[in-house]
C-alpha cells in the first residue's frame, strides 16, 4: 500500500505541475487588459464624444474592432454591408453620403470640386485638384471614367450594376454595355482633361449625387488591375484613394489598415484598424468584455444583459437601422389575394408587444414602409388607424372575407429563417393569431438559403422578410419592389393606382414633388397591404467602447458597425 | 505487410470518387445556389456571376470538370472571397491540426493520468475523483464548457484571451516565435480535449483494471520485481491496445476540426469553414473540405491498424 501512495503523490504531483503551468502561461498579460475593460466603463455614450483636445498620442491610436470576412475588396464587384464598410475606409468616390447632424444623411463632394453643372442630360464635373492615390498620382478623371466602365462590365459581373443602369443612375449605354450589345467604351462617362469629367445620363435624375457616392462609381486604376489582375486588392499591390491603406490581409482571420499617407481629406487620428472577421456575435460580446475588441455588433437580445452591466451599459449603442421588417404576403394565392384575410392578419398583431415580447422592445414597432431617417418618411401616424393592431376590426376583416373566426380558412405556410430569433418571432405570431383569429399557420424553418430561393420563386404564403436600404432615398424602398412586373416584386403586387404613382414620381420635375409621388406610392402599398405587412423597423445593436471618440452612428448609412462612413473621424481617447 | 499498405493506399482513390460524386449530388440538391439572396440580382448579374465560377455550365459537364481539376490538384475558385480552394483548405486545416493534435496530447496525457490513478487506486478517494471527473468530462457539452471557462477564465479573472489562434496561421510562420501566444490556445484546446480526454479516462481505468487481475501480473509481483517496473512495463503496455482503438477515431474526429469551438474562439479553422461553406452554397469549398476530411480520416483509420499491429505482435496484415 505504501508503495501504490507513492504512486499517487507522483501523479497528482505531474497533474498539479501540469495545471500551474498551463495557468501561468496564460497569466502574463492578464492585468492590463482588465484594467481596459474595467476603464472602459466610466465614459460617455460614443455618439456624444466629439475630435478635439482629448485624443490618445499617437502611439496609442490602434484599433480591433469586429466585422464579417468581406467577400472582395474590389468596389466593382461588392454586395455585402461588410464589404462596402471597408471599402469606405479605403476608397472615396466623387461624393460622400454623410450624417447630417440630425440624424439624416447629407451630400459631400469629395473627389469632386463641387455639385455638377448640368446641361439637359449631361453632367459635368470638376475634380478635386487635391485628391491623390496611395502611391502618390494625381485622381484623374479617367479614373473615374475606368470605376463606372469597369461597373458596366458584363465580364466584372458587378451585383449593384443596376444603380448605375435603367430607372436609377440612368447612366447611358451602362446596361446595353452589361448585356454585351456595345462594348464599354459605348458607356456614357468620358474624360474631357484630367480634371473634368463628362457623364451622359439617358434623362435627368434627382438622386445623382447619391448614386455617384455609392461604391459602384467609385474610380479605379486601369494600370493596377491590368497589372496584378484578380490580385489588385492584395496588400502590396491596392492602390487607393480613401483615408486608410490595406496593409496586411490574412483571409478568414483579420485586415489591417493603416492612414494613406496621400489620403487629401482630413488626417485620421487611428494609426492602425485591425478588422477581426468574427461571425459568432456571441463570441465578439465576450472578447469585447476582455478588451480585445473595441467595437462590435451583437445580438439585438444581447442588449438588456449588457445594459445591466456597469462595465458595458455605457457602450451599448442601438442605431434604427435602414432596414423594415415585414410579413411578405404571395398575393397570387388564392387565399391571400382577398384583401380582408390581409388586413385581418395585420390588424390582429400587436406590434409593440411582439417586439417587446421576442426583441426586449430594441425595434421600433411599425406599421410604415419607409424607414426613419429618410426624406419623406411618414412614421405610423398615418396608418395606425388603417392596419393597426384593433382585434374587433381584424375580426370583422376576416368575416367579411368568409372566413367568420377563421372557419374555412386553410392553414397557412410560413417560412422563416432557422434561428433563435426567428422561431420566437413565428412562435408568437403563430399563437398570436389563433388566439386572436382562430387562423392557424403552420410554421416552416429553413436556412438561409433555401428561405431566399423560395421567396425568388414565389413559393411562398407568409415569408418573414422586409428590405434594406441600398442608399438612403426614398425611392430605393419602393422601386422595384411593388411595380408590376418590378426585379424584386417576388408577392407579385400589381396594382393600377400603384403603377400610376410610380409613374407620376418619373415625371416629376422637382425634388418635392418626386419625393410626395413616393410617399403616395408608400401610402397605397400599406393600405392596401400589396404584399407586405410592416411589422417593425429594426435596429441595429453594438458595443462601443466609450474610450473611442468621433464615432458617429446614422442607421441608413453605417456598414458593418456604427460611423463607418466616416472612419477619419474616430480617435481613440486619453485615458 | 507492404502488400497491405500499398492496397489500403489505393483504396483511398475510389473513396474519395465516391465522397466526392455524393457530395456533388447532394449540394446541388439543396435549394439556393451561391448569389441566392432575398434581393434578387438582375438576371444579367446572375448569368455574369455563373460565368465566372463556370456555374452556368450543364450538372454533368460541371461533374467532369470538377473531376478531371482534381486530379490536376485544382479544387476551383471559392465563391465566398474568390480564393484557391486549396489555398483556403491549407490555410484552415494548418490551424485545425494545429488545435485537434494539441487536444489530442491533452486527452492521452490527462485521460491516461487520470484512468491509470483511478484504476491504481481502485475504490479509493483517488478513483472517484478520477470517474467524478471523466463523468463531468463526458457529459458537460464542449459548447457548455467552452462559454463557461470563456467566462470565467478570460472575462472574469482575465488570464487568458478569446480572440482567434494562438499558433502560427502560415506554414511560414512555424519558426517565428511572435506567432505563439499561449494565452490563446489554452481555453480552446481544454474544451476541445475535455470530452475525449474523460473518455480515455474511462477505457484506461477498465483496462488497467483488468490487466491488474491477470495472473502475469501476481506472478510478476510475486517474483518481488519492484512496483514501478509492474506497473510501467507489465501493467500500463498491455493496456495500452484498447486505448489506441479509441485514440485512433478520437484522433482523425479532433483533427478535422470541431465548429463549435472553432466558431466560440473565433479560429479561422477547417470545421468553422465547412459549416460556413455549407450555409453560403460555397460550392467548391464544400468540396474540397469534404475531400480532405475524407483523406484525413482514411490515413488516420489506416494508421491506427498499423500500429495494432505494432503493439500486439498477434495481429498480422496479409
């Protein structure tokens, strides 16, 4: 027996060696970084801070916040938020879409001298003599003519190609140049000397300046692409004309930006932006509580935890985002094509208590289409009265459809994404209006993907869904969308006196006047229920640290996090 | 012996034809391609971006290229960042090897320790911590675990970090010694190793046991060989063959990567890209993940019945 004791005292010996050490090699860097955290605590909300006397020296003005793995780097060829939010930390194009200080958006020249002169369908540009490229040449206007040729390229394959093509940037021959009928050379820009620039539009379009803000008109270097081919964004070879420069890039993992030493507009504060590519939001919530990240996003139910956290409550940042959410009605089905069932189904919800019942009320309820923020927004007022939560009116609804407390009427599919969120959505709506209805729906989940293919093809009866702005006009919302035969009118809303609308907002000659046709066009699809049932505009939910300043969140506008539009502007803090 | 090798070897070729034909069939029988969105892309941009990846291409004419590309080595263009499959494969799976092999020694070193205690020390103090701790172990989910010590361990008592690897990320790197930061791979390989190593635990414990009750061994005490030498030489060698029939599936499962934990400490990993390749219809990533998982796990298979053979002169391969 004393033999075996002995045994026992080597291995638990080896076990107690084997955890110590495994606890000091993590145990080195421990204090700082909650010191970090723990300061992190004391400041103020970021969207109150201003640049000023208050900055970090220089040495400390480094950054890890959190984004998802952006697909390109390459302007031309974007389609996702997180793409498009680095890409503004690293090009500029002729204008830049801004906060206003009250919240809405305004327009900056920034590659341009200022607004255009135009002269019936033809814009002429003065470029910024200022604007340089990364190595050093001069911004000319053959760079912008090669950004919006490359855009109209059929072999780039751009996905946002049609802001410049037909019914938005009207940019001649952009879609006769994607469909391949002439060659891109056909395509209205051309360089008139290397600081004006001529664009040729098929008619005159109000929202001009935005498109030309958007990605999609951003300049490009022929001589780089040409050079490096696919390889062009690679660290060593991009050459850009944004305030940051692409210093090193390790896929899956991180991006790291440091200032563009050429960069004209003002001087960024930051000496180094490292971009984790983190999906997991739960993830980023705990590495942003150790310090390791000074921004994220997280989950919209994350928000009342962290809120009643001392160390995080003051950097819990909820923006209202550019993006509505809705029930999407198939209005071919015979069943939901009777307006009544419609109005029933809208009626019987109450959008306040679903939020705060599945979202801890972060969203704001709605029963509009155009989202705050906009120019032209109408807010609930007018339509609370018409499709508003009312239980006698949504019973009256359905009986005037035939389906007195919903007898007759066949149980309903509703296809949603598979997530936490999503099931507690359906799970709500779904007792919701049973209790309320006697309606039964017959909840489907799916992924993603498979829930986007559906709705492409139509197969759908009720589809969570609703729109994100691609631009911050009013027109972007609506487009498309509820037109007969409109690229995104998957509920197949064809209505005369909403096609009547729309073309009233083509003809109209005035800013005023295009933006009151949009907000009949608004007006007609939620009354009448074509298509959709707005239920709530979303918002988007961050941790900032209040150590970083200048950070200045504008839902319609921020990709990927909070003031990402104007990244030059954010400092980190004295501590 | 060699014979044995060399047809085990070219078994690995029609596996991995058969892996792949399924694999091909069964993405493409999933609805929603890659440039499926809710905002459908005009069908110019749909037809432009399918030419890029030859994804415009008939099934069948897609198969045979798909086919004849690898046996060229070319595993095609990721849809999702427009990377070299294969460079993207190399990259993830340097890093999950990397955290499955260092779990791995984890789980032997603990699983061991901790069975041949418990089993020394039969129906003592030092066995039921041993089993409370293998049944702990086999029961707490590793996504349980993982958020927990997370938890604790980073946000709480701040002694280690959460944020990606803490190996080198390149084969490049594998000298530089700023590419090591233990504080990252700690809290990751624990939670990762837990379960395996309970199970180890276990089957060590039953084994030890059993090889204490043969009568070789009272010979050998009786002998009076010193208790070290019974217990290193007899007792822990002869018990070591059910623990390598467990080591060896243990070992091709930890390497392929776990999702879970790549996913909670944000590990650029293989695992982590499988599932994220499966969920963006990142076609030729879903089949070059797939193919290395299969490789890897028939090379480990193989190995595991070459080294029976190695520790039990019993076993023979004709």
């Amino acid at each position: 027996m004393s033999v075996r004791s002995r045994w026992f005292l080597l291995f638990t010996g080896l076990l107690s060696a084997l955890l110590v050490i495994a606890a000091a090699c993590g145990g080195g860097t421990s204090s700082s970084d909650k010191t970090k955290t723990a300061s992190a605590g004391g400041g103020k909300t970021p969207a109150a801070t201003s640049a000023g006397g208050d900055q970090a020296p220089a040495d400390q003005q480094k950054i890890t916040i959190q984004f998802a793995e952006p697909q390109f780097y390459d302007p031309h060829k974007s389609n996702f938020e997180q793409d498009i939010g680095v890409e503004r930390m690293l090009f500029r194009g002729l204008y830049n879409l801004t906060d206003d200080g009250s919240g809405g958006v305004k327009v900056v020249a920034e590659g341009a001298a200022g607004d255009p002169t135009v002269n019936g369908n033809v814009l002429t540009i003065k470029l910024n003599p200022n604007a340089k490229w990364s190595d050093g040449q001069p911004v000319k206007a053959a760079d912008y003519v090669y950004g919006i040729q490359r855009e109209c390229d059929a072999t780039v394959a751009s996905p946002y190609q049609y802001v410049l093509g037909a019914g938005l940037g009207e940019v001649k021959n952009c879609d006769e140049a994607f469909n391949n009928k002439v060659p891109v050379t056909e395509v209205g820009v051309r360089a008139v000397d290397d600081t004006t620039l001529e664009i040729t539009l098929n008619k005159p379009v109000q929202t001009i300046k935005t498109i030309l803000a958007l990605w999609a008109a951003f300049p490009a270097r022929k001589d780089v692409i040409e050079k490096f081919g696919d390889n062009w964004t690679q660290p060593g070879n991009i050459v850009v004309n944004g305030p940051f420069t692409m210093k090193e890039l390790v896929p899956k993992d991180h991006v790291t930006l440091v200032p563009n030493p050429n960069w004209y507009g003002k001087k960024p504060a930051l000496q180094q932006i490292t971009i984790k590519f983190i999906d997991d939001l739960s993830a980023a919530y705990r590495q942003f509580q150790t310090g390791e990240l000074m921004a994220t996003q997280i989950n919209a139910t994350d928000v009342a935890t962290a809120k009643g956290d001392s160390t995080l409550k003051d950097a819990v940042t909820v923006v209202p985002s550019g993006r509505i959410t809705s029930v999407e009605v198939q209005m071919k089905d015979p069943v939901l094509s009777n307006f009544n069932v419609r109005l029933a189904l809208s009626r019987a919800v109450d959008r306040k208590a679903l939020v705060d019942a599945v979202y801890d009320g972060i969203h704001a309820p709605a029963t509009y289409w155009v989202v705050k923020g906009i120019k032209g927004f109408q807010g609930n007022e007018p339509f609370e009265g018409k499709i508003g939560f009312n239980l006698d009116a949504a019973k009256k609804a359905l009986a005037d459809a035939g389906y007195p407390n919903g007898q007759g009427l066949p149980t309903l599919k509703f296809t949603t994404r598979d997530s936490p969120q999503r099931r507690a959505e359906a799970e709500y709506l779904q007792k919701v209006w049973k209790d309320n209805l006697g309606v039964n729906i017959q909840p489907e989940f799916v992924d993603s993907k498979t829930r986007s293919a559906r709705f492409n093809s139509g197969d759908f009866q009720l589809f969570p869904g609703g729109w994100q702005l691609d631009y911050p006009d009013i027109e972007n919302p609506l487009k498309g969308l509820f037109d007969t035969g409109g690229g995104n009118n998957k509920y197949n809303c064809s209505d005369p006196e909403i096609d009547a609308a729309f073309q009233e907002a083509a003809n109209a000659t005035s800013d005023d006047a295009r933006i009151k046709a949009y907000q009949k066009v608004e007006t007609l699809v939620v009354t009448k229920l074509c298509g959709v049932i707005p239920l709530y505009q979303d918002s988007q939910t961050y941790l900032v640290s209040p150590k970083l300043g200048g950070v200045v969140p504008n839902g319609t506008i921020d990709a990927g996090l909070p003031g990402t539009y104007a990244v030059e502007n954010w400092f980190v803090k004295k501590s | 012996m060699t014979a044995y090798v060399i047809r085990r070897v070219l078994w690995v070729i029609p596996v991995l034809w058969a892996v792949a034909t399924i694999t091909f069939l069964l993405m493409h029988a999933v609805p929603g391609g890659p440039f499926t969105q809710d905002k459908s892309l005009p069908p110019a941009v749909n037809e432009a971006l399918e030419r890029r990846y030859h994804f415009d291409e008939p099934l069948w004419q897609q198969y045979g290229h798909y086919l004849i590309n690898l046996t060229k080595g070319d595993l095609g263009l990721s849809v999702s960042n427009n990377q070299e499959v294969s460079e993207v494969v190399r990259r993830t799976f340097f890093v999950t090897a990397q955290l499955g092999l260092l779990s791995l020694l984890v789980a032997v070193i603990v699983g061991m320790t901790l069975g041949t205690v418990a089993a020394l020390n039969h129906n003592g103090p030092f066995d039921y911590i041993g089993v409370g701790f293998a049944t702990i172990g086999a029961s707490v989910p590793n996504f349980i675990l993982g958020a927990f010590i997370s938890i604790v361990f980073a946000v709480q008592l701040g002694w280690f970090k959460l944020q990606g690897w803490g190996g080198p990320l390149e084969w490049g790197d594998v000298f530089d010694t700023g590419a090591y930061h233990w504080d990252k791979v700690v809290l990751p390989v624990v939670a990762l190793s837990a379960l395996p190593a309970s199970y180890i635990a276990r089957v060590t414990r039953a084994s030890v046991l059993e090889v204490l009750n043969q009568d070789y061994i009272r010979t050998a005490r009786a002998k009076g060989l010193r208790e070290t030498t019974v217990v290193l030489r007899h007792t822990i060698k002869n018990a070591l063959i059910p623990v390598l029939t467990v080591v060896g599936p243990l070992a091709a499962a930890l390497v392929t990567g776990s999702f879970i934990i790549e996913r909670m400490f944000s590990i650029p990993g293989l695992g982590l890209e499988t599932i994220r390749a499966v969920l963006a219809r990142d076609y030729n990533t879903i089949m070059g993940t797939t193919l290395v998982f299969t490789l890897v796990i028939s090379i480990a298979n193989l190995l595991v019945d070459l080294a029976y053979a190695a520790v039990d002169p019993r076993i023979r391969y004709r």
